[in-house]
C-alpha cells in the first residue's frame, strides 16, 4: 500500500493537480525584487490553502479505493505508517547483508587476519549504497504540503513556462527570419529520413539480412541496389514537393542555389563567432598568466568546440544520399531488428513473470534461497559460510540443485536471476 500510495501521490501532483497550478501561475508571476522587498501576499497563500485542501480530497479518494470507510482516516495512516515502518526494516536488512558480503570480499582479497572496516567506512558504505525506502519519498511529498515547497514549486513552474514561450519566439524567429529556408529544409529532411521512411525501410530489410561472409564472398545484390534507387526515388519526389511549398516551382537548382548563399552566410557568422570566443579566451588566459605566482610555468588548458552551423548539417544529410551509407544503414537496421527479436523470444520462452528482479543498490549482491537439513546438521556455534556455486549444464534461473557445504552436508539452493549455465554465484549459508 505504501508503495501504491507514492505512485498515486506523484501522479497526483505531476498529472492530476495541473490544471490547478495552471489557474495559480498568474498569482506566483512576481519579480523577485518584488519578493524580497514585499514578501509572500495573501493571495499566494489563499493559493495555497486551497491547493491543500485539494490534496486532501485526493487522499481522501485514494484511501477509498484501498477499502477504508470515509471516517477511517486514522486506521489507513496507522496502516500506512506501518508499512512504512516494514519498508525502513527490509533496506536496513539489505544494507547489512550486503555490508556482510563486503566484509566477506575484503577478508577472501587481504586474508582472514584483515581487521573489519572502521566505522567511518562502514557509515560511508551504508550512505553510498542504502536502497531508497518508501520513507525517503513520503518525506518528500510531506515536503510538498508545506508553504514555502509550494510557492517554490509555482515560482519554478512560472520560470518554466516563460521560458517555454521564449524558446517558441526564438524558434519561430529561427523558422520564418532571413535564415528560415535552410532551418526548414533540415525539419524537412530529417522528418523525411527518420520518420516519413520508415514504413520503406521496414519494407526493405528482408534483402539486407545478409551474412557478413556472404556480402564479402558475393558483394551487394541488384536487388539491394533497386532498394537504394527507389530511396532515392522517393527523396527526389519529396524534394519537389518542397520545392513548391517554397514557391521554387519545380526548379530545385535555385533551391540549392539559395539553401548554398545562406548556407555561406551562416559560416561566416559562425566563424565571426568563434573569433570572439577565441579573443575573449585568449584575453581570460592572459590575465591568468599575470595573477600567476612566480616560477609558475604551467599554461591554462582551455577546450573550445566549434558551433555546428548549417553546412555541417546539411553534409550529413547528403550523404545519406550515397549508396554506401544507405546500406550500412539498413545493415545496422536489420542487426538491431534481429536483437530486439532475440530479447523478445527469451522474455516470452520464460514468461514476463520469471524475468530476473531489476538489480538492486547493493551491486551484485544475490539473495538466494537455501534449504538445509537441520537432522543431518550437527549442533555447534553458528558460523557464516561463503561457497563458490558454477551453474551446471541444464539449469536456469530458478532451478533447485544440490551443493556440498564447507561442512560436507549437501543443501539445495536456487539459481539466481540472470545466470545461465557456466556462470558462477556466491551462496552465503548458515551452519550450526
């Protein structure tokens, strides 16, 4: 339930309530010189108190559907605390074994005269690798209930849409200014190549499902060179499609012609761009050298990367124009379709429930079940064993096989999740 609870609860808050933060934006639209020298109004915190009171209703409809009458209220908090409570024990168990196995690691690599870890890595350890708990989230979303997280959240709501509408202006701008039909033609040909096509190239992947000692021995098929000229056919009759939606008519040479001068133009302005950059460097390394002490000879590393300009990317996209890149293209298309299929087919040799668990924080850790026979186990003190375990040849994740312990009683273990034959798995055993 507690886990049911945080997903209903981020969903609350990042699906359902938008329409609410939407009506407060205008409230929260304040400068922040404003803020500081007027402080929070009364109308953000009426903003607030009826975004609680919406909260509520929502966990109110939630503990209805996990079967808690409506003046319930007390036992589905205590049941959920309760669980919460379950969780916090289950990832201290899980830090600790595997705290266990990292002793166990460091006594096999230093020898069994290794002191233990100090406290101070042990603490470290633990913080670098503790699972997160249902708690950890359930603060987070008490967190939401308060005041300030409220009105930081819808201040932060408020940046993001003005920045949203700032990079619509831009890219508007960018589409319909001076520089716009370059700007177009790359949305045009990188729709065409990635989207428009795909339902060809889905078409023609039977004929470049070729092995790669057939295409060395025999070389490239008519076949797939058809492939290729009806691509390119395809792209062509694209191409004066957008000739026409330019009001270029049917003559593509002054398209190019055109697409060629602005692209020129951007060079320059990419190259007038980068000289600025390189004087600005060159003037921060200078003043570097002078606060230098003296007898320091090591000069200051500074990386630059070149802005793409439009050139670049228009190269690109003619090359895949050229027979050699659409073939690669559709050979890595097919080695990706063959993969995916190969994934599919052991998910559903095994079934979607067998799949090995995600893994966890605590690395390669595997919990494993061990059953032993406690009227062939002698009485003794309890020791800890740790037992090397390969996966014989017809075993799987999941099957039950039988291992010697080091006190030469047989036990039976489980085969972890995503092992197969051949792998190794270490089995931590108890014996008396």
């Amino acid at each position: 339930m507690a886990h049911r609870f945080c997903a209903f609860a981020m969903k609350t808050l990042n699906e359902d309530m938008d329409p609410l933060f939407q009506k407060f934006l205008p409230i929260f639209d304040q400068d922040r010189r404003e803020l500081v020298q007027q402080g929070e109004t009364h109308e953000q915190y009426a903003a607030y108190r009826e975004y609680v009171g919406d909260l509520e209703q929502h966990v109110s409809e939630f503990a209805l559907q996990e079967g808690f009458s409506p003046g319930d209220g007390g036992s589905f908090l205590a049941e959920l605390q309760q669980a919460i409570e379950d969780d916090k024990v289950r990832a201290e168990k899980q830090v600790e074994a595997f705290l266990m196995h990292m002793e166990q690691q460091r006594r096999m690599k230093l020898g069994p005269e290794a002191p233990p870890m100090e406290e101070g890595e042990r603490e470290l350890m633990k913080s670098l690798f503790k699972p997160q708990t249902v708690d950890d989230m359930m603060q987070m979303l008490l967190h939401m209930t308060e005041y300030t997280a409220f009105s930081s959240l819808m201040r932060a709501k408020v940046q993001q849409q003005k920045f949203m509408r700032e990079l619509e202006r831009r890219k508007k701008e960018l589409m319909e200014g001076e520089m716009g039909l370059a700007h177009r033609f790359i949305n045009f040909a990188m729709k065409l190549l990635n989207d428009d096509l795909h339902e060809f190239y889905t078409k023609c992947m039977p004929i470049f499902d070729q092995e790669a000692s057939n295409l060395h021995e025999q070389g490239h098929t008519h076949a797939q060179y058809a492939a290729f000229q009806e691509y390119s056919s395809i792209i062509e009759g694209r191409l004066l499609e957008f000739c026409q939606e330019e009001g270029f008519g049917h003559d593509a040479q002054a398209l190019f012609n055109e697409l060629q001068r602005l692209i020129q133009k951007d060079q320059e302005q990419v190259a007038a761009q980068l000289r600025r950059v390189l004087a600005d460097v060159e003037s921060k390394r200078e003043q570097l050298r002078m606060r230098a002490t003296e007898g320091d000879t090591e000069k200051p590393l500074v990386l630059i990367c070149k802005p793409s300009g439009l050139g670049d990317l228009m190269n690109s996209m003619i090359q895949q124009l050229e027979y050699p890149n659409f073939s690669a293209s559709m050979r890595f298309r097919v080695e990706q379709d063959r993969m995916m299929k190969t994934i599919m087919a052991s998910f559903d040799s095994k079934g979607r429930d067998a799949l090995p668990p995600p893994p966890t924080a605590s690395g390669d850790l595997e919990v494993v079940d061990v059953e032993i026979d406690e009227a062939r186990v002698p009485a003794g003190p309890l020791e800890l064993g740790a037992l090397s375990v390969t996966v014989p040849e017809g075993c799987e994740a999941g099957s039950q096989m039988s291992v010697t312990g080091s006190d030469g009683q047989p036990m039976m273990v489980t085969v972890p999740g995503g092992l197969s034959p051949g792998m190794s798995f270490e089995v931590v055993a108890k014996y008396w």
